[in-house]
C-alpha cells in the first residue's frame, strides 16, 4: 500500500487482531493480490535500526507468505511497550497472523 487513503481505509472498514508487539488491521481489495503497509513509531525505539530492523522482519515474512493470501490489504501497527520488541516473537507472531489471514475467507460484502 502507498497512498494514505489505503491505510486510512484499512483501518477503518478491516478486522483488528491484536498481539503483544503489534496490532494487524486486515482488509479485503479489488487489486487482485496481497498488499503490505507498516508503521512503526519512534514510541517503538528511538534507534532507527531497531524500526528497520522490524520492517524488515515484517517484509521477509510477507514475502514468504503471500502467495498463500487471498486478495488483502495487511496494515501492521506496532505498538510501545516498555523493552524492544525480541525479534524471535515478532516472527512467530508474524507467522501466526499470516496462517490466520490465510485460513479467513475473503469478505465479499463490502
């Protein structure tokens, strides 16, 4: 996703699940493939490596995972907590989300 109406929209009209380091906001499209969007705030880390580092993580994973998605928009919010967030759970919750994402069956009443 790179327009700000596509972040806006997802948030508003697509499902929430939430997780201990982020929250995923989840939203059928007409484009025909999975498509991405991240934020990560300052509130996160105040390193910017440690904010790449996790769009990174969030990406490697996408990646690996999209062809098993159906036509969704995939906005992940991560959120501050008071340490950094361990890599090693932000995969395997990564992991968790997309498995969830690929078992739901698209809306089609929008």
């Amino acid at each position: 996703m790179t327009e700000g109406d596509d972040f806006k929209s997802t948030i508003i009209k697509g499902d929430k699940q939430n997780f201990s380091t982020f929250s995923l906001y989840s939203c059928p499209n007409h484009t025909g493939g999975a498509r991405l969007g991240i934020a990560v705030s300052r509130k996160v880390s105040k390193k910017a490596v440690i904010r790449n580092a996790l769009k990174r993580i969030v990406r490697e994973t996408f990646r690996t995972k999209a062809e098993q998605l159906q036509a969704v928009d995939c906005f992940f919010k991560f959120r501050a907590t008071k340490h950094v967030p361990n890599r090693l759970l932000v995969k395997q919750e990564l992991i968790k989300s997309f498995s969830l994402l690929a078992n739901t069956k698209p809306n089609r009443g929008n």
